[in-house]
C-alpha cells in the first residue's frame, strides 16, 4: 500500500509538472524572442530622425558608424532612388543581409518584419523620408540573443519541477507510512495468534478503518481465550464425571480375585484413573501459550513397545492371537513424549483387538534409520477399504463402536516430528500402519512426507524380509 501511494503521488504530479512547465516553458521561449525584437525596433527606430533630416550617403554612413549595431557591423539602411529620375540608383549604407525580396515585401507592407537569414533574423522597419520615398532601416539579431535567458528559465522550471515531484513522493511517503504500519501490526497480531500466542494483542491507532480493524482483532482474541478457557472447564466436567463409574468398576475389579486376568483388569483400571485424573488436572491447570512450547525430551521407543506389548500380549494370548515384535532389542530415541507413544499405540494395537476376529495374529515391527524411525503394525485381518478416509478425524471409516479418533492421534504425533502415517496392506494379509517419526524436528511435514514414503517403503521391504 506504501509503495502504491508513492507511485500514485508521482504519476499525478509529474503530470501536473508536465502540464504546466511545456507550456510555461514555451511562453517564456516566445518572450525572450519578443523582447530582443522590441529591443532591436527600438534601436532601429534611433535612426528615423536622421533620416527625416537628411538622405545624404556620408551623412548617413556616418550616423550609422557612431551606434553600437552599426560599428559591429548589424545595422544597414536601404533608400531607394528617387522618383522621376529614371537611372539614378539607390543607397545603401552598412553591411546588408536581407534580400531584395524581403526589402520589397516590407515596402509592400508598410510596416516592420522579420526575416530568417544565416546566424539570426533581421528586423526590417519602413521610415519615410518624404511622400513618395521609404527607406528601410536593417537591424540583424543574432540567435544567441533571440534566445538568451531561455535556457536558464527552462533549467529553473525543470529544478522546480524536480523538487514538487520529490516533495509529493516524500509526503506520499509519510502517508503510506501512518497506513502501513498499523497494518504491519495488525498483521503481526494475527500470525502471532495464528502460532498459539494467545496474548497478542494490536495498538488501536491509525486511520479510522485500521483502527475499527484492531479493535476487532482484540475483541475477537479476548473471545478465543474465553473460548478456551470454557473448552478447558468442559472438558475437566466431562472427565470428573467418569469417576464414579470408575470407582465401581475397581470395587467390581478387586472382587475377580487372583489370576492373569484379574490382575490385568485392576492394572488397566488403575491406569485409567491415573488417565482421568491427568485430564483432569491438566485441563485445570494449563494456561493460554504465549510462547512457543519447549521441544520434548523424547523417549526410547524399544522400552515403550516392549511395555505396550507386554501388556497386549495377555489378551492376545487368551484370544489365541500369534505376535511377533521385531526391532526392540536396543535403544532408539525419538523426539516424542513417552505418554503420546503409549496413546498412539495403545489406539493402533486396540484397533487391532476391537475390528479383527478373535485369533487373528498381528505384529509389531521398529526399524531405526538414520533420519528417521518407522514403526510398523500390521495384522492378518481384513483390511481398511478405505484408508485416505480411515485417518480422517472423527471418521470411523465404517466400523461399529469407533469414535474415529485413534488413528487422528497417532497421525498428529507423527506430523509434530515432521513425519507422517500411511495405511496399506501388510505382507499377513490385513492392514498395516505405518508411522514415520523423523528425527530433524526441522524438517517440514511436506518435506517428511516425501521422505516417509521413501524410508517406509525400505522399512517395509526389511520387515517383509524378517517375516519370511
């Protein structure tokens, strides 16, 4: 917008300069060329009271000689002959330039003219000297004072010219200034709060529209961070209402008695109080971010899947479900929090429980690279008919009893690495997922697609080998 109001301001100007200083330059060029020709029938006009005394040739070279023009040889004079003597000639005194047209013309007209000859003009002005005879005084003007003082006017017409441009563009300037910036800000504003920093807030200054434009901009992020914090008390409501159903279900738990599946039902329902009250405590406590979340310290995803299939493998034992994990035998760092690994897969190996047949085996497979870590679930179940709609928030991709929500959560704890998920089918004959963790926390989520896809397809290549 600064620069638009600059080129605008310059446009109109050096029109407005141009459409006055060509024709006020042209009128000055016309009133330098008058007044060296009234100047020059000025002094053309000295010699009208000699003329009027005496025709005489001496008398008259003589007056010419004693002026300035005459003694720099400009001035003549031209006396025809008198009338009723037939062969007598003409005088002529001083050094002529016109022609004998321009002489006739000028009699003929009875007045002054002006007439073009090498190095100027010449200024012929018609005196009489008696009734019947007119001589004609010649006064040559040279160009240089036909047009002298011209080019300084036009220098200081163009100087002026030049300094009203620079004037308009400065204050054009000034302007675009007092409008951007509170548009700059604005924009800041807003990027600041698109990135999470709910504090950001804009200076209502600027013309009246950038201001009305700030005040919204704040109402409207006052009214996110009530938003959230209505979300925040929400969702600590929903949570606080599991309890109770959670007490009754560890009474009925510590009610089983002794054995495998007892002891794992009391372990999963403790860890899922201990879940409820972090949902709790943290939709409680967490505060608007004004500044950008520290990186994660990560964790070891061996350790984590070995726990996770530790766990399963109780209940894929009681369902007669073959496992096989690969990969876990020494440590791998991701950046990942440990709790996010352990909801990403608990969601993908609880899919596997919840949509395939009792006795269908399944595998977990860990391959560490050098800019990336791919862990692979697949089963020998059915498939996903869909899988672009299956890793869709809130899209169950057809299955009965799924929130849909399992498969969103393990994609965005891949995208937050740069990484990414991809469904297709496994080497068992089922579905596999498989989840791209890069380790270039700078690497963008494009750009880890990219390299997902290459990395994934090795990975799968490597565990189809294991397999066999």
């Amino acid at each position: 917008m600064r620069w638009a109001l600059v080129k605008v301001s310059l446009a109109v100007t050096a029109m407005v300069v141009v459409a006055f200083a060509v024709p006020l330059g042209l009128v000055v060029k016309e009133m330098a060329r008058d007044r060296a020709f009234s100047n020059a029938e000025r002094r053309a006009a000295g010699l009208a009271p000699v003329l009027a005394i005496t025709t005489d040739r001496e008398q008259l070279e003589r007056a010419v000689a004693t002026t300035d023009d005459g003694a720099e040889g400009r001035l003549a004079v031209h006396l025809p002959a008198p009338p009723g003597r037939p062969g007598a000639a003409g005088i002529e005194v001083g050094t002529r330039r016109a022609t004998d047209e321009n002489l006739a013309t000028t009699r003929a007209l009875g007045r002054a003219t002006i007439a073009e000859v090498p190095g100027g003009s010449v200024l012929l002005q018609p005196t009489a000297v008696s009734s019947d005879r007119v001589a004609i005084v010649e006064l040559f003007v040279p160009e240089g004072e036909v047009t002298n003082g011209v080019a300084t006017a036009w220098l200081v017409l163009a100087a002026v010219g030049v300094a009203l441009i620079v004037g308009s563009v400065a204050v054009a300037d000034r302007l675009g200034v007092r409008m951007v910036q509170p548009a700059q800000r604005l924009a800041r504003a807003a990027h600041e709060l698109g990135e999470g920093k709910l504090g950001a807030r804009v200076r209502e200054e600027g013309p009246p529209e950038l201001k009305s434009a700030a005040t919204a901009f704040n109402s409207m992020a006052d009214q996110v961070l009530q938003l959230l914090a209505n979300e925040r008390e929400l969702a600590a409501d929903l949570s606080h209402r599991l309890r109770t159903p959670l007490t009754v279900l560890r009474l009925n738990a510590a009610s089983l008695g002794s054995g495998p599946a007892a002891e794992q039902t009391r372990a999963a329902v403790e860890q899922l109080e201990r879940e409820v009250d972090t949902i709790i405590r943290t939709a409680r406590e967490a505060k608007p971010q004004t500044q950008p979340t520290a990186p994660l310290a990560g964790c070891d995803a061996s350790e984590v899947v070995r726990e996770r299939m530790d766990f399963w493998s109780a209940l894929a034992e009681d369902e007669d479900r073959k496992v096989r994990v690969a990969g876990v035998d020494r440590p791998v760092r991701i950046p990942v929090a440990r709790p996010e690994l352990v909801a990403a897969l608990d969601a993908l190996l609880g899919n596997v429980f919840r949509h395939t047949r009792v006795g269908t085996a399944f595998s977990v497979d860990l391959h560490n690279g050098d800019d990336a870590v791919i862990i692979l679930v697949s089963d020998a179940g059915s498939g996903i008919d869909d899988p672009a709609a299956a890793l869709a928030r809130g899209n169950s991709g057809g299955r009965d009893g799924s929130t849909g929500l399992g498969l969103d959560i393990v994609r965005r704890m891949a995208e937050s690495t740069g990484g990414d998920v991809r469904i297709g089918h496994s080497v068992l004959g089922g579905t596999e997922v498989r989840i791209w963790i890069g380790l270039d926390g700078r690497r963008s989520a494009g750009d880890g697609g990219r390299r997902g896809r290459r990395a994934g397809s090795a990975a799968g290549r490597r565990g189809r080998r294991q397999k066999v």
